[in-house]
C-alpha cells in the first residue's frame, strides 16, 4: 500500500450489524453533537441497549482549514440557548488553547474500536466523553494528553491500550479511509445517520438558517424536534 492508498471498506456506507447505528460526524461540529446527545439521552431515558458506529466527516479536510472558531461560537450559543440540557458553556479559556484540529480525536474514536482497546463500546464512550471535554469543559482535545486524559475516565476504554495504539498511529487510515467515502453523495454533511431497513437521516430534527453568511450572520434555531430518535430506536430494538 502507497502512502496514497487508503484502506477499502467492506460497508462503506453503514455498519451491517443488527441494532447499531452509523454516525457520520465531526466532533467539532455542533449539529453533530446535538443528535448524539439526543439519541444517547432517548436511549437512556427507555433504557435502551445503544451501539454506535462512528465514521468521520472531518470538515477541515473537506474544507481544507480548521473550522473557524467564530462560527462554532455561535452555533454553540444558539443551540445551547435552545437546548439547555446539553451543558455546553461558552470557550472562556485562552483564544491561543483553542483546538486547531480535530483529527486526532476523531483518529482516537476509530483507534478505540480495536477489540484490544474496548471496541464499538469504547469508541462511543471515548467520543461522547470528547465532546463533552471540548463543549461543556473548555478542553484542547487536539492534544495527545488530553484525549488520554479525557481515556481514562471512560469505564470501557483502555486508555494504556488506546496509547499504544495512537503511538503505532491506529485511527489515522481509517480517518482518511472514511473522509473518501464521505465525498460520496450519500453522505450529505455532519451529521449523517444510517441504520438497516433503509434509515437515512442528515441533521435529524433541526430547522435553521444563517441571517446572512458568516462572519455577517448567525444561525437561527427555528425548532428542534426529537421524534427522530424514538423512530430510530424503535427499528433499533427490532434488531432490522
């Protein structure tokens, strides 16, 4: 394999497995980490079994930039002002400790999969853990340490194995693997969402619109409905 070639994958679009969601997201974006926070509280609240599959959708890849922090500042501020229960704050801490990336986050979620390191389980856990450190907590989770850091407090993490693993430089193929099959049209942005019997859902429940493009405008959350999720684990727990 050249150092251009990525990884195929077998299920490019959504894992096959019965009762398991596939996310396409960025951590770094808002609307993601809103639909996750819903599902994983829905599934909570029904005490539902939850799996979730993470693919990356990394924007700055897309974008070829880091995603502007004036434009995560005021999604943040619109969708927390809409959704209190999330727990976001605004980013207080120094402009200069604010992430530049978000790859080797994202890089950990997929490293963590490896049965060695946790598995699906861990992944979920390490991911949600890592967006509650950078929206609620004000944490550069673009540094090394403090993704391992953020590790150890997940229960089903290995955080010495998932160490190992980033050293040997797990998560990284399988970021570029998925940021190929992201450019599909399938895959309409962050987030997107897939399960069996056909689900498909691109920033479930959300209605919005910018006032005018950025820097200029802000987002408006017009609504935000959470009937999505009930749907989805619905089929989810009929196994399709």
């Amino acid at each position: 394999m050249t150092a251009l070639e990525v990884p195929e994958l077998t299920e490019p679009l959504r894992n096959p497995a019965p009762g398991v969601v596939t996310v396409w997201s960025d951590i770094g974006c808002p609307w993601a980490s809103l639909a996750l926070h819903t599902l994983h509280r829905r599934a909570a609240e029904r005490d539902d079994p939850l799996l979730v599959d993470h693919r990356a959708f990394p924007l700055e890849l897309f974008n070829r930039r880091g995603t502007p922090k004036l434009i995560i500042d005021v999604e943040v501020v619109a969708i927390a002002a809409h959704c209190p229960d999330l727990g976001w704050r605004p980013w207080t801490q120094p402009d200069s400790t604010y992430p530049v990336t978000m790859l080797p986050a994202m890089e950990a979620v997929q490293a963590a999969k490896d049965p060695a390191v946790g598995g699906l389980r861990a992944s979920d856990e390490l991911d949600a853990a890592l967006r509650r450190a950078f929206y609620a907590e004000g944490r550069c989770i673009s540094v090394h340490s403090v993704i391992l850091d953020v590790a150890e407090q997940c229960a089903h993490v290995d955080a010495a194995a998932l160490a190992g693993a980033l050293a040997r430089g797990a998560g990284r193929r399988e970021v570029y693997a998925q940021w190929e099959v992201a450019q599909r049209p399938d895959v309409q942005g962050s987030p997107h969402l897939f399960a069996a019997g056909g689900f498909a859902t691109h920033n479930p429940g959300a209605t919005y619109h910018w006032t005018a493009a950025p820097p200029d405008g802000f987002p408006r959350l017009e609504e935000y409905r959470t009937e999505w999720a009930e749907e989805l684990l619905d089929l989810l727990s009929r196994g399709a």
